[in-house]
C-alpha cells in the first residue's frame, strides 16, 4: 500500500499574492524611510522564499507600529502581517499564520477606512484573505475558510487584479476537492485555468495540477498523469511550484509500482520545497519517501521515517498531513504484523476526520481497519481469535459500505458518481461480504445482496464509462478505499466534508429480504449515526 495521491488548488505561492506588496512605491516624506526595505523584501523572497525575508519583514512592521500611525502606515502594516502570515506557515506555524492574516485583514480595513483604495489597499486585504483560507482549510476549518472565499467572491468586480482572481478559483477548488464536492471543485479549477491563460499564462500550472487531483481522486490516473505533464512543461513560477509537480508526479509512479522513478522524484520534490523555504511542504512530502520503502518492504525505516513526520506535523498544527501520517503508520505496522497498534493509528486517524466532520472519510478509514483485521485474522492461530478478528471487520466495514452506497445519491449522474461506485462503494461491500463469508453468515449475505439490489440504479442516467473512466484492473482494495485518503500534494491544504448533494433526493425505501423481518434495520441505523448519512426511508417494501 503507498501512502499518498494528488491534491489540487493551490492558490497563495506566487509572489506578489504573497508578499503583499503590489503598490508600495510613491511613499509620502514621512514613510520613505521604509522604501528600502521593500527592495530588500522582493530581494531576499526571490532568493530564498518567504522565509528569507522574514527579517526586513519584522522590520517593517515595527516601523508601523506607531501611536500616531495613519492610513498609510496602516497600509505597510497590512502589507507587513500578510507576508508575515506566510512566513509563519512556510514555518509550519499555522495558528500564527492565521493570527498574522487577521491582522492583517484589520489592518487593510482601518487603512482603507482613511485612505480608501488609493495604495491599493484592497487587493493586499484579498490577499490576506485567501492566504488565510489556505490555512484555515489546512488546519480543519475548510467551512469557515469556504465563507471567507464566498464573501470574497462578492467584492471582486472586473478591475480585480487577474492574479487575485486566479488566487481566489484556485483556492476555492482546492477546498471543494479536499470536501469531495468534485463537480464544484472542477468549476473552480477550470475558471482558475481560464483567469491564467488570459491574464496571467504562468499561474496555468496550478490550475492543472488541480485538475489532474481531481482526476486521480475521480480514479482516472490516466488523465492526471496528462494534466501532471502538461502542468510541468508549463511551469516558470519558482521551486515550490515545480516541486508540486514533482511530488504529484512521484504519487502517480508510485501509484503504479515504478518506486525507483518515484523515489528519484519526491527527493527532487522535498528538495525543491527546502530551496523555495517551504520546510513544511518538505516535512510533509517525506511521506511519499516513507511509502516507498513500504513498497520496498523497509518496514522498519518506512516506520521511523512516518513517526518523524507525525511528530513534525502534529507540531505544525497540520491536521490533514497527521491524517495521512496516521494512515501511512498503520499500514506500515499491518505489514509488520502489528495490529493492535496499527488500530491505534487508524482510530487517530478517524479522530481527524470525525474532528472536523469529514465522516465520509472515516467510512474509508473505517473499511482500511476492516481490511486489517482480516488480515489479522487471517494469521491467527486460534479459532476464537480468527472469529473474533473477522466479527470486528464486519462490525467496521459493513455500516461504512452502507454509507459510502449513500454517498453516491450526492454527486451529479455521470462518470464522476460511476468511479465513486466502482471505486469506493463497491470496494467497501467486498471488504464486508469477504467478513460475513468468512463468519458463514448466510442471511446477513441475502440482507445484504438484496439492500444492493434496491440501491437506484445509475446506468440509465449516466454516459458509460470510457476506457479512461476505469480504475486499475489490480488491486482494486489498495486503489479505492486504501490509497484515496491520502492527500494529493498540489496545495498541501486539506479539510475534508461530504460530497456535494447534487443528485441525491428522498432515500429510497427499505427493502425486507424476508416478510416481515426488518432485523437489517439495525446495521442500516448503525450507520446512519455512524457516518451521518440518511440510507433508507423509514418505507419499508418486500422484496418477494
């Protein structure tokens, strides 16, 4: 099992979104003595990324923190806190980075309140907000960071810089495919896409490499790997950006079992992310390297290796890089028979999700620790263990595969909503009918037979699916259920929610395998306060 697949939608590392500089020239006499410093900034951001200039940057900021400070000295301030927010994440810091943003964002009001948009105070405030969003989403608070790209949205009108345009699609696209609202996240990378061949060529990158996250969390790992190329041969925006590409292109390698290629491209990629001075972005894609010796079967080194980036990351704040480190770290202690303990990190991992109500993604983690007592079931020596271990894959994958059959009613009929099937829902029913013939238990089979037949039917409303709608013929567990966690690393900011209910409705009615016997009710109410996800009306039909 490797560890990792593409993210899209990253939105804040180009230079003057950073930076928060556009517009500084032309100081009036009492703030020129600052005018060097900007230079000094744009010098040293260039050379060694935001963390570079942290130094000129506190400077700065001092040099605005007045008693009699007016709007232009509100200005700098705003400019200061906002690239002092991406210094702060850059650091792996992200309560800070956070705080710098609000500050930052009051800071452009109050200016704006006395001089207006005359320095462009503005787009330093957009700015700040769609940094913020970034880090809100990373830190598990995608709603409140969703709001704030919303509201924003409202500002914009068509003298809106390109760039803060592209900043606000991009963004906005991450966090929608990070919540699996896929349809509304491909929306927004593809308005994305178009603000950068318009206006602004060089961001296009980014764009795809959202659009090729989608596409590998879609399962189409053909096309992402074709948005990937083209994102590379586009790329002209610095080190971070490239190393983005690298990394996302080491996940789809790895993907298919080419670990030397793959391996050869995240070292490229974490050193890429050091050069640019994104030391968390490195921390982070140490992960991919950690799921490499996995495949190679380095248990031991893949093990320490993930514990180091667990503590780095749990340190950071980061919570969607400690739900891929946990998830890495209990597939690492499976293969090294350690169940019990890999347990233990898939329920952390679980606590991530059930933190910040991604409960569609402890259903996967739940089918993940439902694969892994089988597996340990499958070892044991004694009997009452064997049916102990199988009991509680059944008691985990069952209710998760109820729920993922539920999800589907949230996507919009077409190829997107068939991959989810295919891929995760039908998966997540293996996994369970695996349990229940294991335990012999014949009718809980026909129950659960029968509550597939009475799912709805999509055939008829969807294209069918094309030969680069198919997922991987091989190891459709690992593809599906095992691999689609982990977060793509195109942005690095993830906060997961349910899919977007665009096709969804009424659930349909319970279908009774046998008159009168409505006992299946009970593992359908199970997950229903499990996951969070109306299954079946409180109608009940026979099926004979």
């Amino acid at each position: 099992m490797t560890g990792t697949e593409p993210t899209g939608g990253e939105g804040g590392s180009f230079d003057a979104l950073v930076l928060g500089l556009p517009g500084s020239g032309n100081l009036p006499a009492r703030w020129q003595h600052v005018e060097p410093l900007f230079a000094e900034l744009s010098t040293a951001y260039a050379s060694g990324g935001p963390i570079a200039a942290e130094s000129a940057t506190r400077r700065l900021l001092a040099a605005t923190e007045v008693e009699d400070v007016d709007g232009v000295g509100l200005d700098l301030r705003g400019r200061a806190l906002s690239n002092l927010s991406a210094i702060a994440e850059a650091r792996g810091d992200a309560p800070a980075a956070i705080d710098f943003a609000t500050r930052a964002i009051a800071a452009c009001t109050a200016a704006e309140a006395a001089i207006g948009s005359a320095r462009r105070t503005p787009e330093v405030r957009f700015g700040a907000v769609i940094n913020r969003a970034q880090t809100l989403a990373l830190v598990g608070r995608s709603t409140e960071a969703l709001q704030d790209l919303e509201a924003l949205g409202a500002e914009f009108d068509h003298a809106t810089p390109p760039l803060l345009v592209f900043g606000r699609h991009n963004t906005l696209g991450g966090i929608l495919l990070d919540r699996e609202r896929f349809a509304d996240a491909e929306v927004a990378f593809r308005a994305a896409l178009s603000a950068a061949l318009t206006h602004e060529p060089r961001l296009a990158s980014y764009a795809y490499s959202g659009l090729a996250a989608l596409a590998h969390r879609t399962g189409d790992p053909r096309l992402a790997a074709e948005q990937l190329q083209i994102s590379r041969q586009l790329q002209a925006t610095g080190p971070i950006a490239a190393a983005r590409t690298e990394e996302n292109l080491a996940r789809l390698l790895l993907d298919r079992g080419e670990v030397d290629a793959a391996e050869e491209r995240f070292l490229a990629a974490e050193e890429g992310y050091r050069h640019g001075g994104d030391p968390r972005s490195a921390a982070v894609s140490r992960l991919g390297r950690a799921a490499v010796l996995l495949a190679r079967g380095k248990l031991a080194a893949a093990r320490r290796l993930v514990e180091q980036v667990r503590a780095e990351v749990l340190a950071q704040g980061d919570v969607w890089a400690q739900f891929q480190a946990e998830l890495l770290l209990g597939d690492t202690l499976v293969a090294q028979w350690r169940f019990p303990a890999a347990d233990a990190a898939y329920r952390r991992a679980r606590a991530v999700c059930a933190s910040t109500g991604a409960l569609h993604e402890a259903a996967r983690v739940d089918v993940r620790r439902a694969v892994a007592a089988l597996t340990a079931a499958e070892r044991s020596l004694f009997p009452a263990e064997k049916r102990r271990m199988r009991r509680a894959a059944l008691d985990l994958a069952l209710p998760a595969a109820l729920a993922t059959d539920a999800l589907r009613g949230r996507f919009a009929a077409g190829p997107m909503r068939e991959r989810w099937i295919r891929t995760v829902s039908t998966v997540a029913f293996e996994v369970a009918l695996q349990s229940i013939s294991a335990l012999a238990e014949t009718r809980l089979a026909v129950e659960v037979i029968e509550f597939l037949c009475s799912s709805p039917s999509l055939d008829a409303f969807a294209p069918s699916s094309s030969a680069s709608d198919r997922a991987p013929e091989n190891d459709r567990v690992r593809f599906a259920v095992l691999e689609a966690p982990y977060a793509l690393a195109a942005s690095g900011e993830a906060g997961r929610a349910s899919p977007t209910a665009t096709g969804g409705g009424a659930p349909p009615p319970f279908v009774r395998a046998m008159p009168g016997d409505e006992s299946f009710r009970v593992w359908i109410a199970e997950s229903e306060r499990r996951y969070g996800v109306a299954i079946r009306s409180a109608e009940a039909v026979d099926a004979w």
